[in-house]
C-alpha cells in the first residue's frame, strides 16, 4: 500500500451521531489508522481542510456556513460521501420543512413557551438559516451514500475497508437501514 | 385449467385466471410489491411490480399469467427501474424513518432495502401534510402515505364504511377520510377494522404502541422482505 | 330524453357541474344533499370535486376567465393579454377578486388553436383575442354586462376548412347508411368497414370494425357505444369542427354501431371546453328522433331502439383515455382502469362498450354510404382514407385540412404555407416533435400516427418554451393514479425548469432521459407513458437547444442558494457579508 488515504470530515446539520458511530469501530480503528489519516475534522485541530482523498459529511445544509463547509470539502476531496439519514434526506432538521422559516423563528424566539426577551437573533456573527433544510446533494454532488441514523460502525467499516482495498463496495443485508 | 410460464428461468404453474404475481406468490417467488395485497382486488398503482413478460413491461398484480410466458423480474435493468420509482416514492412524501413507528417493519423501507437503494437522491418535495390524531385509537401520519389505496379498498371492500377516499389529481392526489370534519376522529373508522391493519407504511398507526419492538428483533431488521413477507399478512397472523 | 334516473350515482359528475352553473361552485349543503339522495360519501364527492379542473369548492367570480395556455396560444401572444386584463381589473391571475366579480387563470388548450389566442368566460369561448378584445372584456365585466349582452361577434368561432378530401367532399343525407345497413344487414356493414380498412382517428388507430366485432360477439344483456368527443390533446381541433359541421354524420355512425353491437344507449362524451357546442347538438339529436333516425324502432324497424345522451366533460385530459372517459361518463374520478378487460368486453357499468372517435364515427356513417372503393380511392395500404388535421403556429394558413394518409409532412408545411419550419409537433403534448430532417416522413400509422393535432415552430422560436409548456401540461393534467406519472411529471417540471434558468448541467439531462424513459416504461396508461416525449425527443432530435442553456460546471445546486437566503435577510435585517451566498456549483 502506497500513501494512507487522507479523510476529512464535518458535521452540518446533525447531531454528531454519526461521528459518534465512526468512533464506534473501536478497535478495528486501530487497523485502519494504519491505512488512513485525518485532515480537517471535528477530531483533529485542523480548521482549513487540505487535499483529501475521501470527505465524509454528516448532517443536512440548514445555513450559510453549512453551504460554505459543503462546497470547501466538494472542492477538496475526490470522493465525497453523504453519510446518514441527515445527509441524505434533510432527516429530522428537515422536519422544520413544514413550516416557513419565519414561523420557526416566531415559534423559537417570540411566542414559544419560557421565552424571556422575545427577540430574532441577528448577530452577523451567526451563519443565517436558509428557507429549508435540504439534504447535502442538492448542493454539491456526491459519490456515495451511507444511510442510517447513524449508519453503524460496521457499514461505515466496511466501506472504510473496501474503499482502501479498492474492492466494489457491497453490504450485507443488515448493514443497510434508513434509521 | 391450468399452465405453466416461466419467471428468470424458474417454472411457475399457474390456474386460469391468477395473475403473474398470484402465480408468484404461490410458487414463493417474490416479485416486489407495494400496492398489492392478495386480500384485495389487485390495483396496479406503485408499479414496483412491473417485470417484463415476452419483453413488454406489464404489472405483475394485473396481468394475467398465460401458457408460455416468459417474465423477467430480478434482472439489473428491472431492479434499477424499482430503485428509481422507490425514490420517486420517497421523495414525495416526508419520510423522516428515524422518526417513524413503522421503521423496521415499513414495506417501503424493505423494498428499498430489497433493491438497494442507498439514498432516495432526487430533489425532495418536502410537502407540507398534516398529521391526524383525532382519533383515540389510530393516527394518521398523511406525511407517509404513498397512496396504494389499500386502506381505501378494505374500507369500502371489507369493512364496508368507505372511511378512506382519494381526493385531488396529479401530484396533488392526497387521502381523504370521510367525516363531515374531514378528521378521523368524527369518521365511522373503528380501531378493528380491516382498514387499521393494511397500510404497508408508517401513515395509518395504532396509537400507545411505539417502538414496542426493539431495534434488531423488527420483522425486516435481520431478513429480506423477500423472505419475511408482506407486514399486513404478519399483521393479521399477529392478530389472529 | 333523460334515461339516467335522476338519482342515479352515475349522474354525479353532471349533476355537480350542473350545481358549479348555477352557483358558481359546487355549495357545501348542496354536497350533502347529493350525498343523500346519490348514496355517496360526501369524501367520495369532493374527491370527485376535486379531479376536474371546472369544479369548485369556494365560489369564483361572476366571469370566469380562462386563458387558454396551450403554446400556440402563448406564441399569439396570450400570456401578456392576459396580464393587461388582470392589471385593467385588479386582480392576479389565479385568483378571484375581493368583491367577486371576476376570477382570472389559465387552462389547458381548449381546442381554438386556428383562431387564438383564446380564453372561456363562463364555459364560453372567446377567440382571436387582442389588447382591444381584452380591453373591451375589461370593460364589460366593470360594467356588469350580462354575458347574454356581450356582443356576440366575441363568441364568434369560425369553421376554417383550408383543404377537403373525398370526406369533407361528400354529400351525406341523414339516414342513408342506416337505411342501407338496415336493408343489407349488420354483417355486410362490417365487412364494408373491414374492406375500407378503417382505423381509429383518436390516435391508436384500432381497427373500428375488429372493435364493433369484439363487442358484438361478447355475451351480454346491454351494450353501449360511446363517442370520444373529449379532444384534449393541446393543438386538436378537429372534433370541434366536425360537432359543428357534421355531428349528423357522427351520430349516424354510432347509430350504426348500435345496430351492429346491439346497443340501445349511446353517449357523446363532450369536453366542457365544448359546452357551447350542447345547444345544437342537442338540437341535431331532436331533429334525428323526429325523423325517426333515434329513439324506438328506427326507421320503421321493430326493435331497433337506441337513443343518445350528451355526457359533459369538466377539464380533465385524462378523461380522453378510453377507460377513464367511461369512470367519468358513471360519475366518477376519470381514473383509467386496468386493461385487460378492455371496454369492449367491459366498459360502461361493466357492459361491453365500443369506444369511438368523432372522426371515426363520422367516417363509418360516410363509408357506409359511400361504400370501400370511394374511402380507399387515396391513403396508403395500412392507412387508407385521410385524416382531418388541426394545424396551428408558425403558417400563414391556420385551419382545418384534411389529407389522405400517406402525405408528407413538407406538403402538409407548403400547403398550409409554414416558412423557416424549425420544427412540427404532431400528435399534439403527448405526439412526436418533427426536425426539418425528416419532414419527408409521412402522416399515416405506419410512420407519423396523429389523433390530429400539428403544430409548425419557426425559427425564431425557442422550442424549449414548447417543450416546457407540454411538460407543465402533463403535470396538470396526470390523474395521480400511478406513481412514475405521478411523481415523475412534477420532477419533470422541476428539473426542466432547472435548465430553462439556466442552472443545469449536463448531469440534470442525464437525470431528465432516466426519468423520462423510466415514465415511458412503467405508468399505467398512455398519459404517463407519453408524458416525457417532448423531453426525450427533445434530448434526441434538437440537443442545443438543451446544451446551449446549460453551465459547464459538473453539477449545479439544486435550488437557488442565495434567494434561499432571502427570507432569513428579511427577518433579521441583515446584509453583512455573511448574509450572501455566491451561486454556481462546485
Ligand atoms: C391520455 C389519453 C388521452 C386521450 N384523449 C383522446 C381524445 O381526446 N379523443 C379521442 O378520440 N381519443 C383519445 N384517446 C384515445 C382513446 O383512449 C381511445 O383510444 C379512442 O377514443 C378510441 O377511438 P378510436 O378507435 O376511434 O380512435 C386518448 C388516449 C389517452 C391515453
Ligand atoms: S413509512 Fe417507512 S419509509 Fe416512511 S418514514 Fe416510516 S419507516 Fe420510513
Ligand atoms: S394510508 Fe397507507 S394504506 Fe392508505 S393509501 Fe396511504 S399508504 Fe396506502
Ligand atoms: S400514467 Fe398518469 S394519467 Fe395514467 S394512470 Fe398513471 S398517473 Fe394516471
Ligand atoms: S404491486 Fe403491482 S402495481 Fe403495485
């Protein structure tokens, strides 16, 4: 084996579950850092992604700053991959979809339930929120999907595994679940 | 009387009169389905079955087998056809599966699972649908319906109420309940009716029973559909 | 004659346009009224409510206006005619204005594509629309004139012929093809119609007397014959002029096909775009009964008994579809059933029912009468006889024409004298799009099939504009039955309208060819496996005019991400930096 493939990683909109899920391959991690090294993720102390081989992106577009961190890992890596239900369908954050963005601010920030000083926040510190949350491949392209919520240690294993033995990827029936 | 055809090279018997996908069913042959349910009158609706018979693309639920035919149905161009129309489905509606009851034992979720399909990919329509909760035995989750019309058919068919209906066209063709509120709750729907336990997905649900089944135990967690079966037939075993 | 009891289910659909007459949509109390005396669920009759596009559940204006939006329309010019009446009346169009008086939208093509730009006012058309016309309009509906005092040059719709063939050169006397069938008998009439070769002029181009053959054998107490008058295809006229000119010819061929089936009942099914035409067909059906043409023992002969009602469409396409016309003629959501069995071993209340063109019925009353040497004096072995064109668009001829089977398209372009052709859509939304290249192939069923429709593009049109007009069109017009239809027309749409913008990259044609051959394999019936011909013959035969539009990124963002970004600036009052998004892909 040549280089170690480098892998970049982000979570947008989501709950970090997935991440969680990828440290969940325990052990066999050990393994594969023989064979993979980390660039810019939520891991790692780097800020600015570099040149990677694969990015691994958690979560749906719910922002601006989610559009920017999509499109720098689209231009940074050579096989961007949508992993979980948040990615792929929008998933839970998605759900505000049944509702204008102003009512979900209204809902949030003026008329809910224990609010203290009504007010929108608009901080231009803030990413502002786009009118809905859409899944990642509505803004940038994407080469692979990994559904689940999370996808297990074991798909994102497998997938790990046979990208660096250059096999075609194939999962076993239980490895593939939309929740 | 009585033939044989074929379906990708395997013999079938069938009786005049059975459909492609009647012949199938009993020869344990799965041939991927969502509209049909051999309860019903077939209705030709998801297309999911549609196999290619003598090279014409036809619905397996609504042909009728006949002596000779040769049906293709697990073939690479056939299962990428399913996996689109299964995204098409998707799609449509909000289907948020980690939020949803039925995930695990939704016959959606296994058929797509059945034909590999990895994400729903097109652009999502995101339409907003309600939820009904009126009822006190049921919910209707419309953000689910796929409109296979299995509801409607064992209520007007079995149940003899026609609670269910299809109202609207096109991409707005929605599901309506008949009660003079339009709500579930004000309809003459009763928790034992046929209707309850039909639905192939998350959208009709029996209320305060949630996510009984833990994770890893649910009817498709450990095998294809193509071998478990329909979730309505497991319903009405369960149920006696 | 009403031999459809009142209460009869089956009555619904004319009973509800009745109600959306008389009170401008269909009242609530009037739904459960219905429900009661029909014995239908009330969910049951708003579903119906809501299949076709002339019924309403909340009032609309005292004039209704409808443009006519097919693209022929557009190309005269319809769009800005109808946005100076919205602006001359101060409402939007699709919307009703706050006092009631007047609701403006669009419609599909209603069938006026030789005297456009055209819209309904209260189901009456109005042609050859102008700023004038439209002013004029604008100031009659301020003025509350009854539509009855509208002048009546507004309603005027003319009969353009522009060519005759042997049909629409024929003398015909009412009663002679029955009074010859009656003498010879029922057997020698089909074998004439067999001899002529006569195929159906609604577009699949069936053999008409295998058809009446399949449904006379079949064992059965009743039988029904039924006319396709729903003319839905966006550029088809023909019908329309045939019900105007010679719906005596028609109605002698469905009473030939009553004699030769054993009918007693008949049906014209008549789009509501048509409802001005009910009048006088009516009228022709009266003047038949009383020359003994309908009604009991016609013509003298005992027992043959048959009689026809006029069934009203309400703006739905799909009802032109054999199956889901006869759902619609009992009342219903025009869904098309599952075929086999088709109508003519189950049709109508589940009776065995012949199905039949305007033009065919028309056409087998005239080869009755003017027998087989005479029809297949022209046309070409498979396609004998000629076929009534509704030609429309870029000529200087718009009209009908009638040209035996076997032309080419060029002479069809000379004759109605079309320059610079950039293209020829036949068959109407759901036909074939035609390159100058192959203007040599032939109108016959054997190389260019047509239920009639033919609509000339020149070149200084951008063709996209057609091909999305039709496509939009499906969309309206799927009944959502099935779900590549369903859901594959409104994806369609959406990912069109992504190249029209300009947004699109060659991935989202890809995606347009999957789809489209996905929807020509998989739906139900014709609607939705024609649906994405326009697409697919427009990625075949005319490929710039989709590559010209598109980015030379590898992929383009699937929405717009700087407007997404619009409502949250609103909201907060931002327009930092941070408040942008630049668009284009990666
Ligand atoms: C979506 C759709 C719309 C149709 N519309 C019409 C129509 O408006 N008029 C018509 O005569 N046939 C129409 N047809 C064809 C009819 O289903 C049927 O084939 C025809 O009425 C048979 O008559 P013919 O044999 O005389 O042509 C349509 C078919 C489809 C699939
Ligand atoms: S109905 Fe099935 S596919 Fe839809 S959300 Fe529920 S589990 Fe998922
Ligand atoms: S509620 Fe369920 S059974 Fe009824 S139409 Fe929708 S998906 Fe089918
Ligand atoms: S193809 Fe379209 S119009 Fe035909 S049944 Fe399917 S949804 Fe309805
Ligand atoms: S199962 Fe045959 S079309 Fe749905």
């Amino acid at each position: 084996m040549a280089d170690k493939i480098r892998i970049a990683t982000a979570s947008l909109a989501g709950c970090f579950g997935c991440h969680m899920s990828l440290l969940d391959i325990d052990e066999r991690l050990i393994d594969l850092v023989a064979h993979i090294e980390f660039d810019r993720t939520p891991l790692t102390d780097i800020k600015q992604i570099g040149r990677c081989d694969v990015g691994l992106i958690e979560g749906g577009v719910c922002n601006a700053e989610n559009v920017e961190v999509l499109k720098a890992f689209r231009r940074h890596c050579n096989l961007l991959v949508a992993v979980g239900a948040c990615a792929i369908n929008g998933g839970i954050p998605a759900m505000r979809n049944q509702y204008s963005l102003t009512e979900c601010l209204e809902e949030a920030y003026l008329h809910g339930s224990g609010i203290d000083q009504p007010q929108i926040p608009s901080d231009p510190e803030l990413p502002l929120l786009l009118d809905q949350v859409h899944p990642i491949h509505d803004v940038v392209w994407i080469d692979y999907f990994l559904p689940g919520c999370p996808p297990s240690a074991d798909t994102i294993f497998t997938f790990l595994d046979e990208l660096l033995s250059g096999k075609p990827i194939r999962f076993a029936y239980r490895q593939i679940h939309y929740d | 009387m009585s033939g044989s055809f074929s379906i990708d090279g395997v013999t079938v018997p069938f009786e005049t009169g059975q459909s492609i996908m009647d012949a199938a069913l009993a020869a344990k042959i799965y041939i991927p389905h969502l509209c049909h349910n051999p309860e019903f009158q077939p209705h030709g609706s998801c297309r999911l079955c549609c196999v290619t018979a003598n090279g014409r693309t036809v619905a397996a639920c609504t042909t009728l087998a006949t002596d000779g035919l040769e049906v293709a149905n697990e073939t690479h161009e056939i299962t990428t056809r399913r996996r689109l129309l299964l995204k098409l489905l998707f799609v449509e509606g909000n289907h948020v599966c980690p939020a949803c009851e039925k995930s695990g034992a939704c016959q959606l979720q296994a058929v797509a699972y059945h034909c590999g399909m990895l994400a729903p990919e097109f652009v999502h329509f995101y339409p907003k649908r309600a939820v009904d909760a009126s009822h006190p035995e049921t919910i209707i989750d419309f953000n689910r319906c796929i409109l296979c019309e299995l509801c409607v058919r064992a209520s007007r068919d079995h149940d003899g109420k026609s609670v269910f209906n299809i109202s609207g066209r096109g991409i707005d063709a929605h599901l309506t309940i008949d009660s003079p509120s339009g709500r579930l709750g004000d309809s003459r729907f009763s928790a034992s009716d046929k209707a309850a336990r039909v639905c192939p997905v998350g959208a009709i649900l029996p209320k305060h029973r949630g996510y009984e089944i833990p994770i890893g135990r649910r009817l498709y967690d450990q095998e294809s559909i193509s071998q478990v079966g329909d979730v309505a037939s497991h319903r009405e075993q369960e149920d006696g | 004659m009403h031999t459809v009891q009142e209460n009869d289910p089956s009555n619904l659909l004319q009973r509800l346009i009745g109600l959306q007459q008389a009170f401008r949509h269909i009242p609530s109390d009037a739904i459960d009224h219905l429900a009661e005396s029909l014995g239908l669920s009330r969910a049951f009759i708003l579903g119906v409510i809501q299949f076709y596009s002339f019924l309403h559940s909340s009032p609309r204006g005292e004039y209704d206006i409808l443009f006519s939006d097919n693209i022929t329309d557009q190309m005269q010019g319809s769009r800005l005619l109808a946005q100076r009446l919205a602006s001359k009346l101060g409402v939007d169009i699709g919307r009703t204005r706050d006092d009631q008086r007047v609701t403006l939208d669009y419609t599909s093509c209603t069938g006026m594509g030789d005297q456009g730009p055209a819209a309904l006012v209260n189901g009456h058309p109005i042609t050859r629309l102008t700023m004038e016309r439209v002013d004029q309009l604008a100031a009659l509906i301020e003025q509350a004139v009854p539509l009855d005092n509208w002048p009546a040059e507004l309603f005027q719709v003319s009969a353009g012929v522009e060519r005759r063939d042997i049909v629409l050169n024929s003398d015909y006397k009412p009663g002679t093809a029955i009074l010859r069938c009656l003498e010879e008998g029922a057997e020698e009439l089909l074998r004439r119609l067999e001899q002529a070769g006569l195929r159906g002029c609604g577009g699949a181009g069936f053999s008409t007397a295998k058809k009446w053959r399949f449904c006379a054998s079949t064992e059965s107490a009743e039988r029904y014959v039924v006319c396709n008058a729903d003319e839905g295809e966006p550029g088809t006229f023909k019908d329309r002029y045939l019900l105007q000119a010679h719906a005596d010819r028609l109605f002698e061929g469905m009473t030939l096909c009553a004699a030769v089936i054993g009918a007693r009942r008949g049906f014209l099914y008549l789009r509501g775009e048509y409802r001005y035409l009910l009048g006088p067909l009516q009228q022709i059906l009266q003047q038949r009964r009383e020359n003994g043409l309908l009604g009991q023992a016609i013509l003298g002969r005992d027992g043959f008994d048959f009689d026809i009602d006029i069934h009203l469409g309400a703006g739905a396409y799909i009802c032109g579809e054999e199956s889901a016309l006869i759902e619609s003629l009992e009342g219903k959501r025009g869904i098309p059933r599952n075929r086999p069995p088709f109508p003519v071993t189950r049709g109508y209340l589940g009776m065995p029912t012949v199905v039949n063109n305007v033009e065919t019925l028309a056409n087998a009353a005239l080869i009755a009468q003017q027998g087989v040497e005479w029809f297949r004096s022209v046309g070409t072995a498979q396609s004998p006889g000629s076929k009534l064109l509704s030609i429309s668009g870029d000529c200087e001829r718009p009209g009908i024409y009638e040209f035996p089977f076997g032309t080419p398209i060029s002479e069809i372009l000379a004759a109605c004298q079309a320059h610079h052709t950039q293209a020829v859509q036949i068959g109407g939304a759901a036909g074939r799009l035609i390159p100058p290249a192959e203007f040599n192939r032939t109108l016959a069923f054997e190389d260019l099939a047509t239920g009639g429709s033919f609509m000339v593009f020149n070149q200084s049109r951008e063709l996209l504009n057609a091909i999305d007009n039709f496509t939009r069109f499906f969309r309206h017009e799927s009944c959502g039955f099935c779900t590549p239809c369903r859901v594959g027309t409104a994806m369609l749409t959406k990912q069109l309208g992504k190249v029209m913008v300009g947004h699109a990259t060659s991935k989202d044609l890809d995606e347009l060819g999957t789809l489209g051959s996905l929807m020509r394999q998989t739906s139900h019936c014709g609607l939705g496996q024609t649906a994405a011909n326009p697409i697919l013959d427009g990625l075949e035969k005319f490929p710039d005019i989709f590559q010209s539009r598109l980015r030379s990124t590898s992929f383009e963002p699937a929405f717009d991400l700087d407007a997404s970004l619009e409502e949250a600036r609103a909201i907060t009052g931002r327009s930092d930096p941070g408040a942008h998004l630049e668009g284009g892909g990666v």
